[in-house]
C-alpha cells in the first residue's frame, strides 16, 4: 500500500499498470534485501490485487492528489437547488467564448462601410479563422438578453454587449426572418463577470457605475460560479455547432483528423444569421431542466404576466449616452462644440460661453446617435443637439462613410451645403439596411484613439453651411417680388400726376425671369 501510495497518488497521473510495475520493482528490490538476511522471499502481489488496493483508496484523496484541490472541488463539492432568483435581470451573466468553428472573415457585405484598415481591425480580411462571442444570460429566465461577437475579446465588445442588454433587439430578429420575438430588454441589478481584461476594464466598471448595476467578478478558476452562461456556451456547442461546416469541437483529442479548415464554407453572414436564428427560435422555445420544463420564452412571459416585482427599465436617451459615450474634451465657442465635422449648440451652452469665453469641457459623445451629445458645465451634464437636422439615430460610421465619398467627389472642397450632405447620409443609410444585422453584431471599437484618428483623416477642416431656402414668386418662379408703392395722400385733396421730367441717369431696365424688358 505504501508503493500504491506513492505511485498512483501523483499528479502526473500514472496508470494502474504503471503503479502495479512499481509495486513488481518494490517487492523485488525487498526480496534481495531479505534474502541477503537470510529471510525467505515475499510473494509478489497480482496485477489484481494491485488493482483493488488501487480501488480501496479514498475517491476525494485520489482526485485531490491527481488533479489538484480544485478540480476536487469542483467534481465531488454538494450541490443544493442551486443560485436562487426571484426576478428577471436580479442577476445577468456575461462571458466570452471563442467559437469552435472555422469561418471564412469576409466583409460581410460592409465593405462599403469601412476603410481597409478597419476592415482588417474588425478581423474581415478574408483569412478563416474563429470569432470569439461575448455573451449574456439572464439568470432567471434563462434568457440570452446580449450577444457580440469580435475577432478578439476587447473591452468595446463588452461594453456593446452590456449595451444590448438594456435595448429591444427585435430588429436583429426580423433581420433573419425568426418567428419568435427577441424583445427581452431591461437594465441588471447585478451583473457577474470573470477576470478578463475586457471586465476588468475602468470604462466597463463606470458603464455599471452610471447605470446602478452592481458589478460583481467571480473567484478566478472557479467557473462554475458563473455556471449558467458556461452551460449556454456547451449547449451552443453540442446543439448548434455540428450543423455547421468547418467545426473544430473543444480539443484536439475530439478534433482528431477533422479538416475543419478545408470544410470552412460559411461568412461572417452566415455566422450571424446562424447565431440569431438558434437563440431566438431554437434555444429560447426549448423546455430547460432548470426551468421545470418551461421554455425560457415561457418563463419570461409568464414573470411578465404576474408582474409581482419591479423591474429597473432601459437607460433612457441621456443616460445611455452617459454611460456608453466615448470620453472626450472640446473646445466651446460661439458656434458651440464640434464633434467629427457637426456643430452642437443651445441657449443654455451660448449662455455659459458668454460668461466664461472660451473653455475646453467634458463631452459625452455616443457614436450610434449623433443626434446629440452631453456636455458637462459646471459639473452638471446638459444635453445640447445637432445644430443639423436628419443626424438622429445616425451612427457615426455611416456619417464617416459620407463624408467619404463627399470627399471623394470633390477632393479640395471641405464647406458643403446642408442638403448635399443629407441626401449623402439617407442614401448611405438606405444602402446600408439590408446590411444592419451584421453591422450590429459585430463589435466596433470606437475608442478614444479611433475617433481622435478618423477626425484626422477626414474631418480636419470639413464644415457643414446651413443654407436658407429662396422663397418662391408668383406662379412658382424662383426670384424677390417687387411691388409699386401707392402714392402719398394728404387729407382728401386728390395730386395730379407732376410733369415728366428727363433724367440724366441711365435708363434702367426690369426683367422678368423669361428677360423680357419692362
């Protein structure tokens, strides 16, 4: 037993044959012993006995000594009911998972939206490779409420992610024609994390700061702590994957001679739609074990049926951007503050400016409206719009877009009139929705560095005139209606017309618009 022990309770975890040869060389080396002192030989156990001294041994004490304290922990620790949540987003999961499936990083049809090297920042460089998903599960309803997916775990992807928590994503629904409705939207009361850089990031920590969420990271190497979104992660693998081409499962051992690289056949496109369509028709309408057999569509309903609890809605307009906004510092002037190429003013930012000049503030600038931003005098956030009008719900990459092919067609000019740019941005917008699910499942990381670097490129002197529209003369002409004047009257004596006279002045001439002298 003492050879037993010795052998088989070793992390490099040896075999019960590699511990019965162990125990062959131990007896023989103490039978030379005791046949040196005259003592007969000891018989040599079987490879049986071996093996039931091996099976006799403790199951904590042989998983501790093999595998290590947690590993122990995590296989033999008791488990009750589990995580007990009373209400839907009490408490919401987010993880991240790299997806075991090759795919092939094509634009995805938004070739039109980004520069080369955004493009390739973004991973769509036509290279196969496996995207990684950052996802969120509402605990209580089971409920996948957040899903994005980036080439690499950045913080922009979860920050992006927390953001669709908090919105209705129906839009992405209809985008893949689903039958069920993706409309499960609400802000966490607590959100559990691990320790990855994304989540450990300051700006992630001051979006659950600004929204009251409470932020709690889980003990590192303990994922069971955050077991639900780890089983939606396992369930994506096991039910969604093996239908798709190019899988490459969760290790080399199940993997074996698969080519998954050379059966890589499906884009980024594809990927998304696969992804939507298997959350909202597949995984949220099947019975699940933790629910009592209830679907977490059902469960959700039926919480909203009974509405014994008060949930914390989304983060209104103000507050999203508050929360989400990139950080950024202007100037104020007498045309207000300017953001990528768009002037913002109001009463209440002309009146600071007229008392305190020209002062750099803090801005709040959120790149999926451009509508608006939030600039903070005197320590308190005042909400100040586009000078423009048709710049609400506009995302900044579709202006950036724009302001690309307006440059594109005239190089050298950087003053544009109102309606010239307009009528750029409704046709970019047009052109780009039947391209939105794509585009708003893919993590764009408008950080600081890339709007500092895009307002460079192609912002720097760029200026918006607001024209005023020529008011329209009789009959629809275009032109300034002149009308003759009524001569003066005094009391009720009637004036007789005065002599004519020749002027020295040239003799001037009226044209209608069709020139015609009058």
């Amino acid at each position: 037993m003492k050879t037993v022990r010795e052998s088989y309770l070793s992390l490099n975890r040896p075999t019960k044959m590699n511990t019965f040869q162990d125990v062959k060389v131990a007896f023989h080396e103490a039978n030379s012993e005791r046949e040196c002192n005259g003592l007969p030989a000891m018989r040599v156990p079987s490879r049986e006995a071996v093996r039931l001294a091996i099976n006799s041994l403790c199951f904590l004490e042989v998983t501790r000594a093999r595998y290590g304290c947690q590993e122990a922990q995590k296989r033999i620790k008791p488990v009750g009911q589990g995580l007990q949540v009373d209400r839907p987003f009490e408490r919401v999961e987010m993880d991240e998972w790299k997806i075991d499936l090759v795919t092939i990083m094509a634009d995805a049809g938004l070739r039109h939206l980004f520069a080369d090297d955004e493009l390739v920042e973004l991973g769509l460089d036509n290279t196969r490779s496996r995207w990684w998903v950052t996802a969120a599960i509402d605990c209580r309803t089971k409920c996948i409420v957040g899903l994005k997916l980036s080439r690499n775990p950045k913080n922009s992807a979860a920050l992006e992610c927390l953001r669709m928590t908090t919105m209705d994503k129906g839009k992405w629904a209809d985008a893949v024609g689903a039958l069920s409705d993706w409309g499960i939207a609400g802000t966490p009361e607590m959100l559990v994390t691990d320790n990855g850089p994304a989540f450990k990031a300051g700006r992630f920590s001051d979006a659950c700061a600004d929204l009251g969420i409470t932020l709690e990271r889980s003990i590192a190497g303990l994922p069971g702590m955050r077991g639900n979104v780890e089983r939606v992660f396992r369930t994506a693998a096991s039910t969604l994957l093996h239908r798709l081409n190019g899988r490459t499962f969760s290790s080399a051992f199940e993997r074996g001679d698969h080519p998954a690289e050379d059966l890589a056949c499906l884009t980024t496109e594809d990927l998304c739609f696969a992804l939507v369509r298997w959350v909202v028709d597949i995984y949220h309408n099947t019975p699940h074990s933790g629910l009592h057999g209830k679907t977490p569509l059902q469960q959700w309903e039926d919480d909203h049926e009974k509405g014994n609890y008060a949930l914390k809605s989304s983060p209104c307009e103000r507050d999203d951007r508050l929360a989400f906004g990139t950080h950024l510092s202007r100037c104020v002037d007498k045309y207000g503050v300017t953001v990528l190429g768009l002037r913002y003013h109001s009463e209440t930012l002309a009146r600071w400016y007229n008392s305190v000049g020209k002062r750099d503030v803090e801005v709040r600038w959120l790149p999926y409206d451009l509508g608006a931003v939030e600039v903070q005098l005197e320590g308190v956030w005042h909400h100040v719009p586009s000078v423009l009008s048709g710049f609400s719900g506009l995302h900044a990459q579709l202006w950036t877009e724009a302001r690309r092919s307006l440059r594109a067609a005239d190089p050298k000019k950087l003053k544009w009139r109102e309606e010239v740019v307009v009528r750029a941005v409704n046709a970019i917008r047009n052109m780009n929705s039947d391209r939105r699910m794509e585009f708003g499942l893919i993590a764009q990381n408008w950080s600081e560095e890339r709007y500092a670097a895009t307002e460079k490129d192609y912002f720097s002197g760029f200026h918006v005139s607001v024209s005023e529209k020529q008011p329209e003369a009789r009959g629809g002409q275009y032109g300034q209606v002149l009308e003759p004047s009524e001569p003066e009257r005094q009391g009720t004596t009637e004036l007789s017309d005065p002599p004519l006279k020749k002027s020295s002045s040239p003799k001037r001439r009226w044209l209608t618009n069709k020139g015609d002298e009058k």
